[in-house]
C-alpha cells in the first residue's frame, strides 16, 4: 500500500477498505506519513466526504492507535455524556456527579474551550486545586473510590486522533462531519464505556448552526457508536442562547452549585435531567425516560449529587470548601451592568456573540496554550421571552481588564434584540431524539 495511492483513491470518490484507513491511522500514529501526505487526505476527506462504513473504520483505527480502557473489574455500567459544546454549556459538571450518586460509572474525559465555547476542563480548573491531568492509574483509582473521574485525554489516549486534529485545525478541515465523527467518537470509546449520551447541540451559539447539519453529525455519531457495540443515543438541543444564565468558568461552577442544591430550576437543570435520564435507562438502572428523570430529580433535591461532587473535588486535589461556599472560587474585581436601551421583550440573543464577549473579557484562548482567566464572564439577567424595561440590567458583566470591557459591552449590547410583543413561540429544549433504542 501507498499513501498517495490512498489520496488519490479519496480524491476521485473512492470508499476506502477498512484496512487502507487502518494503514493511514497506524502511520499517523507511528510518524511514518508525513504531514502534508496526512493534510491532502484530510482535505480530499472534507470534499467527498466518509460512507458510513469508512467512519466506522476511522473511529476504529484511531480508538485502537492508543490504550482503550478496560474497566470490567468494575461491577456496574459504564456510562458518559458528550456535549459538541456552546455557550454556558456546563451540564457535565451536574450529570456526572448525580448519575455517580445513583450507582452507575461515569470515566469522563473532557475537552478544553476553543473559540467561542468553554470546556469543562477549564471550568473544572477554576476550582482551587482540582487536578484534571490524571494518570491512567490515578483515574482508575479515584472512578473505583467514588464512581466518577473527570480528566483531560492523556497521551495513550486515541494519540492518532490529537495529530489528526492539530493538523485539521491549520488545514481548514475541522467542518467535515465525519472527521468530526472519528474524533469525538474514538475518545470516548477509548474510556471502556458502554453506553453514550450525545448532546449535539443546534443554534447561533453551535458549531452546527443549522439543525439538519446537527441531525446529520448525531446519526453519523450514533451509527458509529452501535456499530462498535455500545448504547448510544443522541439529542438535538437548543443553543440559541446560553443555556443557564452564567457563562464564564468559576461563574458556571457555582450556577451548578447552585443547580445541585436545588436552589435554581431553569433550561441548565432541566437538560441536566434530562441526559441524565437517558444515562439511567441505556445504563439499566430504570426501565422508562421518566423513572429515570425522577431519579435524577432525587440524587439533586436529596443533596447525594452535591455531596458527590465535593466527593469528587476532594478526591481530584481540589478544595471541598468551595463546593460549600462558592465565594472561594476565583471571583473578578469589578462588575459592570448592560443596561437595556429599550421597554419590550427579549425577541433573541446573537448567543455565539456572548461567548465571545466572555473570550474577549479573558475567559476564551484564540489557541489551546493561550491562558485563560477562569474569574471574568457574563450574569444574564434577561434571556429570550423576559419583559425588560428601558434602564434595566440585561447582563452584569464580570471583569479584571478596564482594556477589554468597551468591546465586550458592545457585542452583547449587539447580541440583544428587544421587541415591543413576546415572541410568539417558544424553542424547544430538545429538539430530536436520535438512536436509543
């Protein structure tokens, strides 16, 4: 075999056998293609795109470039969630601990933010102390103490897919739904579940703007996911304007706080309950969608997913103190209210510019070894339906650079639109149910 053969074959429209892509993975992995033979490939991939049974093919080869997961010492189901990310996007940071709580495993590996979304590692890092860079061992020994491990992906982990992706993102190939696919899919694989929750995630603040795109990426994910033998299922949701009403790294840590003391019901604590139901039923431990959002209602009302998630903190190198007062966490030195120009209603938020009004305020990285300020980010007072009257507080926004609040005030002051009526119909939570079965 050739890799130019390889490219060649892909340029003109060929399916690839699952032993062409096997090649292509193992001298990824090895070094032995070089990287402008590996960015011709990506590019021809982005244009003509993956059959199914070539993306299966990809996930597996990059799954097993690196050490998969066994975790069958372990009595009980395994079970993640994955987010395909937005703005205030932070249900990881309720799910894990209050499935954890109710018995199930939950081995999470996460991502940091890119661009305009967050990371649940970044948000994690926020809390004093907390170690999301894990050996292998040590997220053996802390998923077996308490039932749940949030780390980063490690260098044994799917190591094909982190080149991959570097050279994707300076290539202009990051869009293809199928590398995509391979990506996400061949990390969370790596962690020996057996069942995934799949968030994908559709509106102005997603990487999927249009539904049918985020409809197309969900069943590529979950056909893959089946044909590699796990449960798996995806929901469509609503990404039109932050989910939540905190966006910014220690803000969103306390919001779930908040969440799992039962202090706050809104669309963050209703998703929360809503994946987490899903958890429960492909992982066994109810036998409807409705037992098992009950369930999940009960491990927050009762206080086990907090008590978890101090649990966690504590096991991880973090200070359980924040978990009981959330002052501790890092907090910005000045605020500043978005007053509303206007008397009306809130018709829509532009929600990809909140996430970049945070990113600009400190709270985003332009490159992955950019640092971030885990303090600053953006309280909504007013989300989509709210009546506002001319004068009243929109937003308060939380900062440490008097330099980088002008434009962080003027996108959300862009992102806002008011109108004299209420919108006239809601937006789902959850648009679609994908797989499932």
């Amino acid at each position: 075999m050739r890799i130019v053969d390889l490219i060649r074959k892909k340029r003109d429209g060929g399916e690839l056998t699952r032993e062409e892509i096997k090649f292509l993975v193992d001298g990824c992995t090895s070094g032995a293609v070089p990287d402008y033979q590996l960015s011709a490939w990506l590019m021809a991939t982005l244009l003509r795109g993956m059959t199914r049974a070539e993306i299966a093919a990809l996930t597996e080869a990059m799954l097993h470039s690196g050490e998969v997961l066994n975790l069958s010492a372990l009595p009980g189901k395994k079970v993640d969630k994955h987010s395909t990310g937005g703005v205030g996007d932070k249900t990881s940071l309720v799910i894990a601990p209050a499935v954890a709580a109710a018995g199930l495993y939950v081995p999470m590996i996460s991502g940091r933010g890119l661009g305009h979304t967050g990371g649940t590692l970044d948000k994690l890092e926020s809390i004093p102390g907390f170690n999301v860079n894990l050996s292998l061992g040590e997220f053996r020994r802390v998923l077996a103490a308490c039932g749940c491990a949030l780390i980063g992906q490690t260098a044994e982990i799917a190591p094909a897919d982190k080149k991959l992706y570097a050279l994707r993102d300076v290539t202009g190939t990051v869009e293809s739904p199928a590398l995509i696919c391979g990506s996400i899919m061949s990390k969370k694989l790596a962690e020996g579940i057996d069942v995934l929750v799949l968030d994908v995630k559709t509106g102005s603040g997603a990487f999927m703007k249009r539904e049918e795109d985020a409809v197309h990426l969900a069943e590529l994910m979950v056909e893959t996911g089946v044909r590699m033998g796990k449960r798996v299922v995806a929901l469509i949701t609503d990404m039109d304007q932050p989910l939540g009403r905190y966006v910014g790294h220690a803000l969103e840590v306390e919001e779930c706080i908040y969440v799992m003391r039962g202090e706050v019901r809104n669309d963050l604590s209703e998703l929360c309950i809503e994946l987490s139901a899903w958890m429960f039923l492909l992982g066994d431990r109810v036998a409807t969608i409705e037992e098992g959002k009950q369930l999940a209602a009960q491990m927050i009302s009762s206080g086990k997913a907090l008590a978890k998630f101090r649990e966690i903190v504590g096991l991880q190198g973090g200070d359980p103190a924040t978990i009981d007062d959330p002052r501790l966490l890092p907090k910005a030195q000045s605020t500043r209210d978005v007053a509303s120009p206007g008397t009306g209603f809130i018709a829509s938020i532009a929600c990809e510019q909140i996430g970049v009004a945070s990113c600009v305020l400190g709270g985003g990285r332009e490159k992955k070894e950019d640092s971030i300020d885990p303090a600053v980010g953006i309280v909504l007072h007013k989300k989509r339906g709210d009546r506002v009257v001319s004068g009243e507080p929109l937003c308060t926004i939380h900062y440490n650079s008097d330099a980088r609040l002008d434009e962080a005030r003027r996108l959300i002051e862009l992102a806002y639109r008011i109108e004299p009526e209420p919108p006239r119909r809601a937006r789902p939570l959850v648009h679609g149910i994908i797989g499932g079965k």
